[in-house]
C-alpha cells in the first residue's frame, strides 16, 4: 500500500530484489498495481530459462503510476511443479516519486 505524494519528474521505477530461500526449483513472479497486470508469469529460480538464485530487476510503471494517489502493489510468487523451502523479498521501493508505505 503506497501513498504517492509527489511525482519527482522522469519515469516512475519500481525495482524489487528477490531471493531463494534454500529452494533449488523455479517460481513465477507476477506483480499487479491494482487490478493491472505489470509483469506476468516471469520465471524466476535456479531452472532454465530463470533467473538463478536472486532476482533484481527494475520496471517502468510511469504508464500506470501517472500522478499523486493510493496505489497498491501485489508481488505474487506461485511456484512451478515443486519448491522446497520458499523465497524472501529482499526490497521492494518505487523511485522517482515521493511518499510512504502503509500495512494493509
């Protein structure tokens, strides 16, 4: 849940860091603002053709965060065909604007 206050000018970023933990198997990372898909089903984890042991990536959500608000942000993780001992979410920020994050 973000309360956006100001956008700084240039793009708005959201950059999220992801790591498995202890798990050898993939997942699929899914992130919504709202009720808007942002990236759907992106393969992360140690299988072909994922990501590896940590994730770190920066999306351009400028088209979707387009002025001051409440936006909430979901990042879902479902796993493949097996997982063994999860995943952690090491940062999630959104740049280029200013504001705060609340609990739902």
């Amino acid at each position: 849940n973000v309360k956006v206050n100001r956008l700084t000018g240039g793009k708005v970023i959201l950059h999220y860091d992801i790591t498995q933990d202890k798990d050898n198997y993939d997942a699929f990372l899914s992130i919504e603002i709202g009720k808007r898909v942002i990236l759907q089903d992106m393969a992360i984890g140690n299988e072909q053709p994922s990501t590896g042991i940590r994730t770190i990536r920066d999306i351009d959500v400028s088209d979707v965060i387009t002025e001051p608000g409440q936006y909430i942000i979901n990042l879902y993780i479902r796993p493949g065909d097996r997982a063994q001992s999860g995943w952690l979410l090491n940062e999630a920020s959104l740049m280029g604007v200013e504001g705060s994050s609340e609990p739902l």
